[in-house]
C-alpha cells in the first residue's frame, strides 16, 4: 500500500502501477497480482495485492533484479525518481498466510478493513474473527493477522516489533451494490462496520480501504 | 558486479549543499550499509542549466544489495538523506547497471 507524494507525476506512476500489474510476467514467483486505486479519505492511494506460494517463493522476489531495477526506482526513499510520498499511519506492507487462493476476487470491489487489536485479549480477538467468519455478504473473507509486516526481509524472520495494523478483514465484492448492500444489513458486523469499530472491544483503531480490483498479468494462475 | 547509477538534477546554486548532503549524510550510511563508491561526477555549473550530478555505487550482487536495502530501510540516517536529498533535487534517475564488452578494433 502507497502513499503517493504531492504532487506525483501522472508518468512515472503510470509506470509503477504497470510494473506492480505486470510483475508475474518478470518474477514467476509473483501470484496473482492486481492494482488498486484507493476510494476513501485514509492517505494510501495505491495497492498493490499479490502472493507467494511460500517463504522461499517471496525470497526469490526480494532478490530480483527486478524487484531492484523497476519497482524499488518509484518506491525506495532515496531514488531520485520516488514517486511514493510519506504517511503516519505506519502502513506499508500488510500480509499473511493462507492456505489456498482465499484472497482471490476475479472482478468486483475489494474493501480491506485494517485493525489495531494491540490491545485486545485473545478472547477479543478470536471474537472479531468469528464475527467476520460468519457474517454473510462478502464474495471473499479472510480475517487473519498482519505477519508479513514484520517478517518483510524473508518472509519468516521477524525483523521489527509488533506492528501497529496487527489484523485484516479483507473482503471482497461483486461490485459497489453488493458492498452497500453488506453494509446496510442488520448485524454486529454491519453494526461494527458502520460505528468504525468503535463499539468492538479490543479495537484502538480502524481503517478502511476500497478500491476496484484491476487484474495484472497472470491473475488468477495460482488457482489454474 | 552491479553499479547503482543515480543522476540527478540540482540548480546551480544548490550543488555545494547537495554534494555536503551526499558526503556527510549518504556516504557514512550507505558504505557502512554495504556499498561502495564507485565515482561521483557532475556537468558545468555556468551553462544556464541545472546540473547533473551523477554518483555511482557498486554491489556485488543481488543478493548482497538486499541485505543492503535491510539495512539501509531500518537506519534512521538513510532516511535522513533521502530527505535532504529530495529537497535539493529537481528530477533524477536510478539505473542498476553492469560491465559489457565492447568490441572494438580488429
């Protein structure tokens, strides 16, 4: 997830959308890789979603030429062509595991709802989660805990604390009409959803992001 | 053996700060990261023009510039640069570039 800087030129971030998209075509290790234009008011302008099979898999992206050359050119802080900007809300990288293409949306409206549950209690947590597990509506649900923040370098090795965005709800919708739908239901999910979680024990804080899912090359391979 | 080319744009007048910037706050960060300067060259400073300042840093291979990259996110002064820098600079390019043969003669 990107911030972009203020201003960024159209050019160069077309360029880094199309290699975020295109990425699987460089590194096999690349699944599924999709682009997203962020629609609400929290500072993350673009997402970039994608997968690996396993540890080793995501080791060999890291090492990518790639990886360095093309995307690090628009994303690293000190390359004079950055094109991302700064943000507070300490979000970048967000993942976890799964055991198959849970995550996967063919076409449709993805909502991510990123939790801060440093607080909670175990209880608390196993709460929220069968509150997303059995709330009816979204296409796609996966609630599960942010390890990928912290084990950037290697996919397994923590290398930073505990990171403040410790859950997702991520969520997946046929389009905009399903998503209203979801959220106009009766229910403690629905209910949570419109208080901005407020109201859920265990919860310091909430955001959302929306965005279309926009396929890049090869979406959808992980499940052929 | 990579070479890490970055070439920047800088106004004329900004050029002492930027190379101070590269020398006391990248050059410490970045060599104890790993790399190695290579050379830092720029164009004329009474063209009319901004100048090109173009710093090249060398790393073995991929895999050690990722231990570089590691290294260099987590340190509070390689952030510290890059801001400096970004605030010097009107535009630039970052290229990872290796040796070729180049067949000349006979």
């Amino acid at each position: 997830m990107y911030s972009l800087a203020d201003p960024a030129p159209a050019g160069p971030v077309a360029m880094l959308r199309h290699a975020l998209a295109d990425c699987g075509r460089h590194i096999p290790e690349v699944l599924d890789s999709a682009v997203g234009t962020n629609r609400t008011e929290v500072p993350l302008h673009l997402v970039w979603e994608h997968a690996y099979e396993s540890p080793a898999a995501y080791r060999r992206y890291m090492v990518h030429p790639f990886h360095a050359s093309v995307i690090d050119r628009f994303v690293l802080a000190d390359s004079p062509e950055r094109v991302t900007g700064h943000n507070d809300l300490g979000l970048g990288l967000f993942g976890y595991t799964c055991p198959g293409s849970d995550y996967y949306l063919a076409d449709g409206i993805r909502r991510l709802v990123l939790l801060d549950l440093r607080e909670a209690t175990a209880g608390e947590v196993a709460a929220i989660g069968g509150l997303a597990a059995t709330t009816a509506g979204p296409a796609v649900s996966v609630f599960a805990p942010n390890t990928m923040a912290a084990t950037w370098f290697d996919g397994e090795t923590p290398v930073g604390g505990t990171p403040e965005w410790t859950h997702l709800w991520e969520q997946g919708f046929e389009d905009d009409a399903a998503l209203e739908d979801h959220l106009g239901r009766d229910g403690a999910a629905a209910e949570a959803e419109r208080t901005g979680w407020r109201s859920v024990p265990g919860v310091s804080r909430a955001i959302e992001l929306r965005y279309r899912i926009e396929p890049g090359w090869g979406y959808g391979r992980a499940r052929d | 053996m990579i070479y890490i080319v970055d070439r920047v744009q800088v106004a004329p007048a900004d050029v002492p700060a930027y190379l101070q910037a590269l020398s006391d706050s990248a050059h410490p960060v970045l060599t104890e990261a790993g790399l190695e300067l290579e050379s830092c060259r720029a164009t004329a400073g009474d063209l009319g023009l901004d100048v090109d300042v173009e710093v090249v840093w060398r790393v073995e291979s991929f895999e050690v510039w990722n231990e570089v990259r590691r290294d260099l996110v987590r340190h509070p002064g390689w952030r510290a640069w890059a801001h400096r820098a970004e605030g010097l600079r009107r535009g630039g390019s970052r290229r990872f570039m290796f040796p070729v043969d180049l067949p000349v003669g006979g």
